[in-house]
C-alpha cells in the first residue's frame, strides 16, 4: 500500500461525505412534475449524481436539446435549495473518520463543484461549519474541477503545499484535478459512477472501499502509520 505523508485531507461533497442522491433525486422529480413528466427512481438518477445538475436534468430529460435543459438547471436549483439535506445524510463512518482526523491533529475541508452557497448549507445540516477548515464551491472561483485551481486555492489557504494534502473523491474529474495539482489522491469506491466507469483507470494514488481505510497509510500528520 502507498504510504501517503500529509498535514490535510480535503474531500469532495457529494457522493464522498455526503449520500445526497435522494434530495437531488426530489428536486429532479419536482422538476419532471412541473413539465408533465413521470418520476424517476433513485437507481436511474444516483449514478451520474457527482457529473453535477446539467448530467442529472440529461438523465432526467434526454430528448431534450443542451439549450432547453439550460433553462431547468435554476429551478432545479430552487428546489433542490429549498429543502436541502432532507432526506440527505453522511455516508456511513464519515464522522467517525472526520473525528479520528481531528483528534489526530490533521485538518480537513470540502472541494466541490456544487454552487459554494447550496454546499454550505449542507455542511451546515450536517454539522460540520465549525469543523471544516476551508470550503470551495463549484462558483468559488472562475474554474472547477478538474481544473485544478479549487485544490490550489484550498491548499494556500490552509497553508499547505499541495504535496501535503490529499483529496478523496468519487468522480474521475475529481482525480484529474488532484493529479494537475500534484496532490496525491484517493477514489472513494462508495460513491457514485455509472457501470461502465473504471475508477483502476483513473490513476488515483489509493483506492478505498470505506471510509475508514483511509485511517490506514497516512503518516506524519498521524505521527503514526495508523490509529
């Protein structure tokens, strides 16, 4: 296993700390009611949840053109805003894992590419604005992931060269953006990827299949191998 020698850990949002899929599901639905549409499920929607709301409103309206779906991206925002994290919740062991980082001296924060207003108001239902350390949002700066300026950006304003850091995601955007960065990196496999994704394709330094592995090969900011 890779030994990874770090001072901070920033994560993607949804589909790594967050199981957000069934409130971007609700808001999907809402917006299929509003045009005479019939429901999806939840199997159809969660796996292009972490390609973001244009991705989503594509799955939910495929036989409409880029130009028409534009105009549902805000409502579906609205809604989505509207009752945010309420079916929501953290994946299974992320607090444990957020509270064994904490007790271990390291510090962590959120890079995503949802709107930075929509993320902290998750990161507020989850209890987390105290704890978290730096958020950047999709509008944060003038580019996203994979670009790799949120993960810079992140890293300066935690005072750590990107080297020192780590980002775990779910997406391969989120790989590609930590690799341009030249911040190591880890795919969380518990989150959310159509079937024909391989995410062994994607050049991750690490692989994880729970949120705890990632306690495992971190040293420095441990002072340890593990904990």
């Amino acid at each position: 296993m890779t030994t990874l020698r770090i001072d901070c850990i920033l994560f993607d949002l949804d589909g790594t700390l967050v199981d957000s899929a069934p409130d971007l599901l609700a808001a999907v639905n809402r917006v299929l009611v509003d045009t005479g549409r019939e429901q999806l499920p939840l199997a159809t929607l969660r796996p292009v949840v972490s390609k973001g709301s244009r991705a989503m409103l594509a799955t939910a309206f495929p036989d409409l053109d880029d130009e028409a779906r534009e105009q549902l991206v805000q409502p579906f925002l609205d809604y989505y805003g509207a009752a945010i994290a309420e079916h929501g919740r953290a994946f299974d062991d992320i607090e444990l894992l957020l509270s064994r980082l904490e007790r271990a001296g390291l510090r962590w924060g959120i890079v995503t590419n949802k709107p930075e207003k929509l993320a902290r108001a998750v990161v507020q239902a989850m209890g987390w604005s105290e704890r978290c350390a730096v958020l950047i949002g999709g509008d944060t700066l003038a580019a996203k992931k994979p670009d790799p300026a949120q993960l810079l950006h992140a890293s300066e304003l935690l005072g750590f060269t990107p080297d020192r850091c780590v980002y775990v995601g779910d997406d391969e955007r989120d790989i590609q953006a930590a690799r341009a960065a030249g911040m190591p990196s880890v795919v969380a496999l518990w989150g959310y990827r159509e079937a024909h994704e391989d995410p062994a394709s994607w050049g991750a330094d690490r692989s994880i299949g729970f949120p705890l592995e990632l306690c495992f090969g971190l040293v420095d900011g441990f002072g340890r191998d593990k904990y």
